[in-house]
C-alpha cells in the first residue's frame, strides 16, 4: 500500500485538527469542531452565539472562530446544545484543549469526544 493510500484509511483525531496553526492553549484554550456535513440549517446556533452565523445562500452555519477564549465558552456550549442536528446530539462540538474532552455536547456524559466523521 501507498503513503497516499495509508493516509486516506487513516482515522483523524478531531482534538488534534487545527492544532497545527492554532493559538497558544493559554490564549484559547477551548476549540470549536463543527460536522458542517451534517449540519441541517436550523440556525439555532446563531441564534444564541455571536461565534455563528447561518448562511443563508448555502443553508449551512458555520463558526467566525474555530478556537475561542473563556469569554466566548459560554455562548458556544448554548449553541452546541441547541442545534437539532444528529438527533439532537447536535454537530457542534466544544473541546477543551487542555484536556482534550468535550464540554458540550457531551451525549455520552463523560467527556468522550462525539464527532463521527
């Protein structure tokens, strides 16, 4: 098998995407991850955050800022929990970096990062 090959199979870490460029942890140390391919369209999430915006030409919300500060934890745990998408365990995932557990939605009420790509 190809490196190419070997890394199409591989499985992405989602608390390491991003990581590379990112902002010291101590600066932001929370990270958003968004499933935009699963996202529906709601737009609960920028209903409650200033961090999302729904675009209406696509349908699909998106995030002005991927890491955030304690400041912006709060309104991006709401969002989190309020998208719809998923059957409710929503699309919007909210890391904290430091440990690398999810704050929010946490479905599985232990951390336990829930993205399914």
């Amino acid at each position: 098998m190809s490196d190419i090959e070997d890394d199409a199979d591989a499985t992405i870490d989602p608390v390491t995407v991003g990581e590379r460029d990112a902002p010291p942890v101590a600066e932001k140390p929370y990270k958003v991850i968004f499933e935009a391919n699963k996202c529906i369209g709601a737009g609960k999430c920028a209903q409650v955050a200033d961090n999302w915006e729904l675009d209406l030409e696509t349908g699909i919300a998106r995030p002005q800022r991927y890491f955030i500060e304690d400041g912006e934890l709060e309104a991006n745990v709401e969002a989190a929990e309020v998208c719809p998408a998923k059957k409710d365990r929503g699309v919007i995932h909210v890391i904290d970096r430091r440990t690398d557990e999810e704050i929010a939605p946490d479905p599985h009420g232990d951390g336990t990062v829930s993205v399914e790509w």
